[in-house]
C-alpha cells in the first residue's frame, strides 16, 4: 500500500484535503478521531486514565472531561508521561490495526496533526503538507472556530514553522487563496502522483529517469534527505550508512534529475534479505541497467585492482515525481569509497567540477571521466588525507 502522511499547522486546511482525498477513494487514517476513539467511556483507556488521574476528569455523563485532564497531565513532566505511556500505545495499536485493514492495493493517508513535530515523516512513502499564511490560519480560527486572537497566536506558535515543514514537504498544497485551487493541485497531486506510485509500488516498477541534463537544483540536498531518511528508517540497523553521491549531491553542478543515494550494509547477503524491506519502502529493485549514466556496478573498477570489490544491488524509486537511484554496497568496499571520493572531489576543487561537467554536457558518462581521471581523483585523496566521515 501507498502510505500517505498529511500534516498541516492548525487552521491550514489540511481537513479539507483529507475530505477531498477520502472522495476520490483513499483510506483516512485520522489520528485526532482515533485518540478520541480510544478514551470513549468503557474503553480499557479511559479506565486507565481515571485510574491515573482521577474519577474527576470524568464529566458528568461518564465522558471524559479533556479539559479536567489536561489540567492535571499537564502540570508536569511525570504527569504529561504518565499520559503519553497510557495513549501512545493505544494510539498506535489502533492506527496499525486501520492501515493494516486497508488492504494492500490503498492509498492510505494518514492525517496527523504533529507529523513533523513528532519526526514522523520517514515512516512514509510521501509526505503532504497543507500551508496558508499565518495571519489568514488566525483569522480561520477566529472567525470560524470562536478561539480567541490570543490563544490563537499562541497554538499557531506552538507549531512547526514553515522551514521545518519545508524539509518534510514533499508535496506543498497551497490553501492561502481560492478554494478552488487547491482543489485543483488536489486533483492533480490525486491523479498524477499518488495512483502512479501506488500502480508503481503494487507492481515493483521504478519510475524511469531522465536523461536530460539540467541546471542545478538548491532543493536537490534537501531532496535527498528525505530520501535518505526514509531508507535508515526502512533498513535500520542494518544499515551502516547512507549517503546522498553523485551529481545531484554536489552544489552548483548540473545533472539529471535524479538523486543517487548509497546504502552501505554489512554483507551483500545482507543486501538481498533487505530487497523486500526496500521494495516496499517504495524502492523497488532495478533490473534493467538502460537507465542512463549510474554509478554502475564497474564504477569500482576505475579506483580499486579488485573488480569483484565493485559488487552492487540497484533499486529504483517507485515515486514518479521523484526519481532516485539506490546503490546498496558491502560496507568498506572500494565502490564505497569510489563513490564517496568522487562526491568529495567535485564539491572540493571547482577546476575538477567545471572539467567533469564540461565533459558530461560533451557526451561522456560519469564512469568514462572517472576511468580518464584515476589518477587525479587517488591523488586528491591522498593529498587531502580523504577519509570516510560520518553520513
């Protein structure tokens, strides 16, 4: 299944999107619906939380008085975990058991209020972040919900910023101006984005990749990132590292628009038990090579005398609005470290990056000038006193 994760600061819109998802077939997982769910009288958690806190945060008709609670959970650090020990688990079991029922061929969009409060973003194959001007959420939530200006203020600041919400954000929606607009990036993000990627993740298809050289993107580190990311989270100890290689990882250089990103792993073995594991993180495996100018598995043999040392499993991503390419490695490898040096050079020595990209614009690949610079690129190295840092 596609799992989709909607956030948004209060007052944005994001329960407008969800609706307007829900319409067009995907599963709403809600998480503010759920913690009520899971605390409605004769639940085993409201019984844990009068047991906790009191028989008084229960109103008059034996629902929970949420304002009575908050009072006293929040007015210490023991209390607001006491709190999160009783809910969370609730919460969790509970939102596992609805994304699970989905079924596997779902676009489940999980709409949670503190996704990027909470570092939740990695868990999902994409996120949607809903955003409006700050002084437009404060006069929604003045006009339509009756909170004052003030307390208003003060939840909006409470919130991730919209910097924080940008390193997210792989999809921005827009709600500041007519409703019909959004309506239509909806309608597009519907049509074009999250059905392809899910047709791509049931069939284990990875997007195809540009062959086109373009200019530099700034987005492009952020970009990969967020991809990167996402694979510790799917791989998790099993990863030694991940980094963002290639072109794509080095400022100001033009490329394709596709992000390379290394896996380091233990053991090739290792790499195949993990193939599943990525596939359904939406990067499935890459069979066909005719993808363009990758740093395939020979690249190792331009800086190590072992060609055997270059061995590589390749998977694609199955998000069609952003192409990525995967190289899973043995940790330690020379592919490893052909990879990582060829990165570090060209972020170091602008006269190597304009020689590299007057080459690539010029027809060579990536590995045709790595195999005519061997020398310069061991020498850099060596006189640079390279060696691998922490991802």
């Amino acid at each position: 299944m596609l799992r989709v994760g909607l956030t948004g600061g209060i007052g944005a819109g994001k329960s407008t999107v969800s609706k307007a998802l829900a319409a067009k077939g995907a599963v709403i997982v809600d998480a503010d619906l759920i913690a009520r769910e899971v605390v409605e009288p004769g639940t085993p958690g409201l019984a844990a939380l009068v047991e906790a806190f009191g028989e008084d945060i229960l109103a008059a008709d034996g629902t929970l008085d949420r304002p009575g609670l908050a009072a006293k959970a929040f007015a210490s650090d023991e209390a607001r975990g006491r709190l999160n020990a009783i809910l969370h688990p609730l919460i969790g079991a509970r939102t596992a058991e609805l994304v699970e029922g989905a079924g596997p061929d779902a676009v489940v969009v999980q709409d949670i209020p503190l996704l990027v409060e909470g570092g939740l973003a990695p868990a999902f194959h994409i996120v949607v972040i809903v955003h409006a001007d700050v002084e437009e959420r404060i006069r929604r939530l003045v006009n339509f919900r009756g909170i004052p200006e003030a307390d208003a203020r003060a939840r909006v600041a409470a919130q991730a910023n919209d910097d924080q919400r940008r390193l997210a954000a792989d999809v921005w929606l827009d709600n500041t101006g007519d409703p019909a607009d959004l309506a239509a990036a909806v309608d597009e993000l519907w049509e074009e984005r999250l059905r392809p990627y899910q047709r791509n993740l049931l069939t284990g298809t990875p997007a195809r990749c540009s062959q086109i050289l373009v200019e530099s993107d700034p987005d492009w580190a952020r970009q990969g990132e967020r991809l990167a990311a996402r694979l510790r989270a799917a791989c998790g100890d099993r990863a030694v590292r991940v980094d963002h290689i290639g072109p794509t990882a080095v400022p100001g250089l033009a490329a394709r628009d596709v992000i390379d990103l290394q896996v380091c792993v233990p053991s090739m073995a290792v790499a195949d038990e993990l193939a599943d594991v990525l596939a359904a993180a939406g990067f499935p495996r890459q069979h066909d090579r005719a993808d363009g100018d990758l740093i395939d598995e020979d690249l190792a043999d331009c800086l190590a005398d072992d060609p055997s040392d270059g061995d590589l499993r390749l998977h694609g991503a199955a998000d069609p609005d952003r192409p990525a390419m995967i190289h899973v490695r043995e940790s330690g490898s020379a592919g490893e470290h052909c990879a990582l040096i060829l990165r570090d050079w060209l972020r170091a020595d602008a006269a190597t990056r304009a020689d590299y990209a007057g080459s690539v614009h010029s027809g060579s690949t990536q590995r045709q000038w790595l195999q005519a610079h061997r020398e310069g690129a061991l020498a850099w190295a060596d006189a640079a006193g390279w060696t691998i840092t922490a991802s």
